[in-house]
C-alpha cells in the first residue's frame, strides 16, 4: 500500500496555492515572493547539497545529491521571465538530480 498523500487530496490545497500565488490582483513582485514561499516545502532531498555559484558571471545554485555519476543536469525554470528561481524550484531540480544520479546546476535569471 503506497503511504502519502493521493493526488485528488492534493487538488484542492495546490489549486489554492496557485491562485494565491498567482493572483491577477497582486504586482510581479508580491507574485515573485508569494511564489518563493510556496515552494519552499519539501525542499531537495535529505543529503543533498546545495550551495550558490557563479558561472561565467551568471548567478545559479548548485545541487549536489550524495550519490553521483559524472555528468551535470543544467535547468533552467519556467516562469516567462517573471516568476521563479533555482530557489522556488529548489525541490524538483534536487529531485531529479538524485533520480538521474548527477550535479544539478539551476540558473538564475
């Protein structure tokens, strides 16, 4: 039996937060904050390592997960240039990171 929560019991509560942080009555930059404390639970897996770097001048952050091949996944997030950031995407980027076994790069920008 598969422990966690169902996805119908998660519509609700992410329909919500989605409308909340994205609200068409808000400015970009309260849609940019509200966004950053959406997501800032889970987080990235328990031992992966994340730290901030600079790459030819670019600002990003560095996911390291504690088992890794050679290889780097670079992501850069969705969010039409308005919302978004390795921060708010701090999760999935650690995620898939620790699936695929490789250091994650997540841009800033």
């Amino acid at each position: 039996m598969s422990r966690g929560l169902k996805p119908a019991a998660l519509r609700p509560a992410t329909h919500a937060l989605g409308r909340w942080s994205l609200s068409p009555r808000i400015d970009w930059p309260t849609a940019r904050r509200r966004v950053e404390l959406a997501t800032r639970f889970p987080g990235p897996p328990r031992g992966t390592a994340v730290r901030p770097v600079r790459i030819g001048g670019v600002a990003a952050e560095e996911l390291t997960p504690p088992h890794r091949a050679e290889g780097v996944l670079v992501y850069f997030h969705g969010g039409g240039y308005v919302v978004g950031s390795p921060r708010s995407h701090r999760s999935l980027v650690g995620r898939m990171a620790g699936a695929l076994g490789l250091r994650a790069i997540s841009v800033a920008y």
